[in-house]
C-alpha cells in the first residue's frame, strides 16, 4: 500500500462525493429559511443537460471559456426551476412535500425532453485549470487534479457555514426559518428571503447535475445523476443542519462508496456485495440514533421547516 | 324500409363492419408488426440495437410488413396497457425487448390469444409466446482474447451490474479467452448493483484503473467506463454497440447486437404460418452477434487472434466454455475436453478461477 495507492484512492472519493456536497450546501440554505424542497433530483437533472448544451454548443465559439458558461447555464436553469416550486408554495401556498416531489418528477421529464437531441455526444471534460506537470503529477493531483468545481464546492461550505453563523443576513435567514411570524412582524420580507434562498439552492443542485454531465462523464444520459438528489436530501438531515457536518457527513458517504468499490475488485468477496451498497445506509441509521440518542442538542433544525407562511390567514 | 333511428344504426353498423370483413379477407394487406423498447431509440445501446433490427425488417420485407414500437416503457405493471395498446391496434407480432418485460408479455399474451409474442432474454413460453436471446458471450470470448494480448500488467478489469447468468457468462468467456492466450491474467471484478448509474460506473472504472488494470470491459449501459478509459489512456470496449464516438483512442472493438436477422426470419415464419413459440439462442453463425470495426490501437496479430475466433465459433471449431475449467476455489466445473450444455450456461452462478471478486 503505497502513497500513490491512497492519493488515487483519494481523487476517486473527491469525484463521488463533490455533486452531494453542492446540492446538500444548496439545499441546506433552502431548509434554514424555512422550506423543504425535495425537487434536487429533478433540479440537478435540469442543470446537468443545460449545462451541458449550452457547453456543446458554443463550446467552438467560447474555448476555454465554454465549461464556465455551461455552469453558470446550469445554474440559472436549475435556479430557475426552483423559482417555480417557489411560486407554487410560497406565492400560492402550496404543501411543500408534495410541490417538491412534482418538482423532481417534472425535472426528470423536462431534462430527458431537452437531452433527446443530445444523447451520444460529448463535450471537452471541465478538467483541473492547473497546467499539466501540476495537475497530472502523481503526487501533486491530490490537490492540483480537480475540476474547479471541487475547489468551488469547498470554498462554498466555509463561505455558507460563515455566512449563516457570523453575519447579519444569514441570523435574519435563520431567523426566518426558526419563526416566521416574528421575523414577519417585525418587518423582515420573509417571501422574499425564502425566494432567495429556494434560488440560491435551485442554482447549486443545477451546478450539481452539470458535474456529473461535463465533469465525471462529459456526456448526456437520462437521467444520470441516478437519484444522488435524493442522498443529498438525506445528507442534510444527517448533518443535523451544520455546515461543517455536512462536510465531514458527505466525505464519510463519499469514502464508503469508494471503500466498496475497493473492497470488490481486490476480491473481498467475503461480504456479499449488497452488503457494501447497504454500508452508506447502515452507518447513516447508527449516526442518526448515537445523534439522537445524544439528545437534539447537536441538530439545529429549523422550527419552520415545511410550514406554509401565510401572515393574512 | 322506413327510416328509423334503429335501421339507420343498423345500416349503419353493417357498412362500417363490411370493410373490416375484405380487410380481413385480403392475404396481400401487410403484417403488423409491434416494438415495446426499454430505453429511448436514440440511446445507442440496447434499445438503439433493436431499433436498427425493426428498420432493417421493415427494409427487407417492403409492402409485406409495417412496423410500429413504444419506446421508454418501464419495466413495471404499466408495460401491460402498453403491450394490450399495440395489439388491439392490429399488431399480430410484438416483440417485448427486455428481460423485465417477461410477466407482462405472458399477461397480455393471455387476452390476445391470436396475437405472437416474442419476449427477448426471457425464459417463460407459452403457446402464443416465444422466447429469443443472444450468445453475448461468443462476443466476449473476441474481447478478451485482445485484452489478454494487449495487456501489459496481465490484471484486466470487468464493471458488470448484477450477478445474473447472462453477465458471469460474459465474465467468464471473457476471462477464459484472456487466459488462453495469457496465463497470468486476472480479471479483477466490480459488481456496480444497479445497470445504470453512470457515476458509479465511472468510480468503478477509476478503481480499477488505480489498482492496475489496464483493460476494462463493462456490463452496464452507459458508455462512462469508456470515457474513464480515456482520461487514464488505458483500453476499454464497447458493448451492444460502436461507442467509439465516447472514447475514439480507448476504444478498441465492440461486440454489436444486430437483430435485423431474427426479426426478418420471424416475421417470414408468421407470412408463411409457420411460426411456433420456440426458445432461440442465436450468435455469430446466425449473423445476430457482430465485432465493431478495430481500432487502429489494435495490432496486426491482435486482429488475427481474434478474427480467429470468430471464424472459429462461426464454424463451430472453436467453443469458448470447453474444459477443462475450474472455478474460484479450484474445483473442476468441466471436465478436459468436455463442452459446456446451454441448460448449465444458463444457470452460470460461479466464476472461473483467475476471477478476483
């Protein structure tokens, strides 16, 4: 087992786990003002074909700069989506639960209808932006060999992290999501802060799916995030709402996938192989009750999660 | 007569059935033939294969044969309506063109008693049922004769989905035919669980890779081990299709699925009254199993060995499960000189020794 056995190792888990860190930072936000939206799945799967045609096709006019306009693409159409599932439940107050999973369901078939003319194409990977004796080095790619949207996703949780627990604007978001009423009361656009919020997460679960469509494999298949949303959603739970635990819970999801994947091609065949797939669940089910055997001293879980807002009613 | 709303409907009902009836009594009106398609046509993978296979019937049996599909049908209770759809519009032969389709395709079968079905890779017949499938494996057996040629660190990689006979088939005939040529080879296994999850299939690629394959085939749907094989400048090979277009420098052949032959062959025998619920297992003799154009990676030798192959099974000297063949543990499965029977190919569960899983 040498060192260039763990770095590969670990570029491998850095790959599986970065799209569930970007939908979870998203989402996270989208849950501490106050509203659950369990559309990332279709969210992601509308980001990850827009950004990957828009990548296609100007991908000859822009050069180098074709992957950034596919991403901010992505993001504006994942963003976009949101502001949907926005409308429906915080302008017409529709339940959460159910406007999230139409959300995810819509996103699946708007992303297949827009990919049809794109399937069997491939775009230019949106590799690492280092030069090659940095980022191919066998050494030296365990911190020079990512995408940008690695470093992106890292920066994004001490940034979200910082900006919920230290300013001003994240105590008014949080405020928001743990009483509404008060926050409404004494004057705090509560509507408006949860459209920003449901955005900002809309724009990170299509940031998300534009990773696995133009950075894992540069390319367009229904359906190709293969219901990672879904993880992502759980993610947030597990972290018990923290960033820095969300971090830590998505790596330790990321580590486990990997070990698997290890574990059979080196022939531990001792365990059946549904066992590994079940590994994430499991451990995630032995955290859950050590949190809450601990008391919800360690979950900050907003007050009015998936509570309509109606001050007239 | 007088003009009653009950004649009128009478008359009515006559001059509407009375068309139906020459339909009926015209041999020359063309055969309906109906497609039920997994994935989209455009998937270049499976259902894009079939697809191909209902083009080059309609081709070939011009004015003789219309043919219609439903393509995305889910692998669930709401296949049945879909199957009960095309033949109630008039399709006399429907073709159902996945493994998860086979309890609906006997269900409907059940309430169009008149209608044939052929239900592709499935087992479960009836007298209006059939059953076809491919001998994938024989294309195997061509990929990995190169693998083993072409590999330098002598392990080989293999992403496979589930561990079901028609995937260890393809492991093993894989992994025979490399050791066949190389006696040191190991084909280092991944089972992914699921047949579609194109991140996961990557991960499983990038694994291998790491722990020194530096030839991977894969048994899921997605070309993204092929676009892994790339980035790492190591081999890889299509499957059911050319998918070159992923991976131009990685890939090296691929074994392709043309089912145009069986649906022509098919649709004849129904033309003629032949046809019969019968259980097919055609593959490269029967023009159902072809390889992709090599690769220029491919080296003259390469190619020859494995255009040997082919010739082989064409003509029937060359079987890829003859013994002797021992499993993981050592233990002789099939004796020296002795060749495999389809009925315990079919039921393959145990992998051959060399296999790392």
């Amino acid at each position: 087992m040498s060192l260039g056995f763990f770095i590969d190792a670990l570029v491998t888990v850095v790959a599986v786990t970065t799209p569930i860190l970007l939908a979870a930072i998203g989402e996270l936000v989208v849950e501490k003002s106050g509203v659950i939206n369990l559309g990332v799945e279709g969210m992601m799967l509308i980001g990850a074909v827009v950004g990957f045609a828009v990548t296609f096709n100007y991908g000859p006019d822009l050069g180098d700069l074709a992957p950034w306009i596919g991403v901010l693409g992505a993001a504006i159409a994942g963003a976009a989506s949101s502001l949907l599932f926005g409308f429906l439940v915080l302008t017409l107050g529709s339940n959460q639960v159910a406007t999230g999973l139409a959300l995810a369901i819509f996103g699946i078939g708007l992303s297949s209808l827009i990919g049809a003319g794109y399937v069997g194409m491939t775009v230019e990977e949106f590799g690492s932006p280092f030069p090659d004796w940095l980022a191919g080095d066998p050494v030296g790619k365990v911190v020079f060999g990512y995408s940008p949207l690695v470093y992106f996703a890292l920066i994004m949780v001490f940034v979200v992290g910082w900006f919920l627990n230290r300013t001003r604007a994240g105590l008014i978001l949080r405020a928001v999501g743990e009483n509404d009423l008060s926050a409404h009361s004494i004057g705090y656009p509560v509507i408006g802060i949860r459209y920003a919020a449901i955005a900002f997460g809309g724009a990170f679960a299509g940031i998300a799916g534009a990773y696995f469509s133009m950075v894992i494999t540069p390319m367009w298949a229904q359906q190709m995030t293969a219901g990672r949303g879904w993880i992502a959603l759980a993610l947030v739970v597990f972290s018990g709402w923290r960033a820095g635990r969300l971090l830590a819970g998505a790596y330790f999801f990321g580590v486990l996938m990997t070990l698997e994947l290890y574990a059979k091609a080196s022939g531990f065949s001792f365990l059946p192989s549904q066992f590994w797939a079940a590994m994430p669940y499991i451990m995630a089910v032995v955290v859950l009750a050590v949190i809450s055997a601990r008391g919800v001293a360690g979950s900050e879980a907003p007050a009015c999660l998936g509570r309509p807002f109606l001050p007239s009613a | 007569m007088t003009l009653t709303r009950r004649n009128f409907v009478k008359s009515a009902a006559a001059g509407l059935t009375l068309p139906a009836l020459c339909r009926n009594a015209f041999a020359a009106e063309p055969l309906k033939v109906g497609f039920v398609y997994l994935g989209a046509i455009g998937d270049y993978g499976w259902t894009w294969s079939h697809e191909k296979g209902r083009k080059e019937l309609v081709e070939a049996l011009k004015g003789q044969v219309v043919a219609n599909y439903v393509e995305n049908v889910k692998e669930d209770a709401s296949a049945i309506p879909i199957m009960k759809d095309l033949a109630q519009q008039g399709n006399k032969l429907i073709f159902t063109t996945s493994y998860g389709y086979m309890d609906q395709t006997l269900e409907a079968a059940k309430q169009f008693p008149d209608v044939k079905w052929e239900h592709c890779t499935g087992y479960k017949r009836a007298d209006n049922v059939g059953t076809y499938n491919s001998r994938f494996y024989q294309g195997r057996a061509v990929t990995g004769t190169i693998a083993g040629m072409m590999s330098k660190t002598s392990t080989i990689g293999y992403v496979g989905s589930f561990k079901i006979p028609e995937v260890v088939m393809g492991v093993n005939a894989f992994t025979l035919a490399a050791q066949a040529v190389n006696p040191k080879i190991t084909t280092k296994l991944v089972m992914i669980d699921t047949w579609f999850d194109p991140a996961k299939e990557a991960a499983a690629a990038e694994t291998l890779a790491n722990l020194g394959c530096d030839v991977i085939a894969q048994h899921v749907d997605s070309p993204a081990v092929l676009q892994v094989c790339e980035k790492r400048k190591i081999y890889g090979f299509g499957y059911g299709a050319d998918m070159s277009r992923f991976a131009p420098k990685a890939h090296l052949t691929a074994s392709l699925d043309l089912w145009g032959p069986y649906y022509i062959s098919r649709a004849k025998a129904v033309l003629d009254g032949r046809w019969k619920p019968d259980d097919t297992w055609w593959g490269f003799k029967e023009g159902i199993l072809a390889m992709a154009p090599y690769s220029k990676a491919v080296p003259e030798n390469v190619r020859a060995a494995a255009d040997k192959i082919i010739a082989g099974t064409k003509d029937g000297s060359y079987e890829v499960f003859t013994g002797p063949i021992s499993d993981q543990s050592g233990k002789e499965r099939v004796a020296k000189g002795e060749q495999m029977k389809d009925a315990d190919m079919l039921v393959m569960d145990w992998y051959v020794k060399g296999v790392q899983s």
